[in-house]
C-alpha cells in the first residue's frame, strides 16, 4: 500500500525533536504496520536508520495508507 506523509509531518521533520528522522525512515515504519487502521492512531516505538526512536499517527484512506503527523523522542 502507497504512503502519503502529509506537509504538516513533513514540516515536523525540521523540527530539533524529529531530528534525524528521514522520510525513508517513516515510510518503511508506517508500511510495517499490519492490518487496516480504520482511524487515526498512534503507533510507538519505530526506530530511524539514525536511532533516534519516533511515533507516527497513521489512518488508511482509499488506496493509501496516510501518515498524520511524526513525534520523535
């Protein structure tokens, strides 16, 4: 399933939390995830190429699998 990251996580990626944090990283992450994700949710616990640990929130949309938002700890 195609993943979309919306502009307001990608903007997110510049932030000094989410440092680190690459678009490939939240692609494979949001991709992993088994299973239809009817609502937004938060999944914990990915960890980038860098090692720096993060949490997507995820939903599926028609054909896509859409990432919300990055939190990096």
């Amino acid at each position: 399933m195609p993943v979309v990251i919306t502009e307001h996580a990608r903007k997110r990626l510049n932030q000094k939390r989410q440092e680190n944090i690459s678009t490939s990283d939240i692609i494979e992450a949001a991709s992993g995830i088994p299973g239809h994700i009817p609502s937004a949710t938060r999944f914990r616990g990915f960890v980038a190429k860098s090692g720096r640990v993060f949490d997507i929130v995820a939903k599926d949309i028609p054909g896509r699998r859409l990432v919300v938002t990055v939190i990096g700890k």
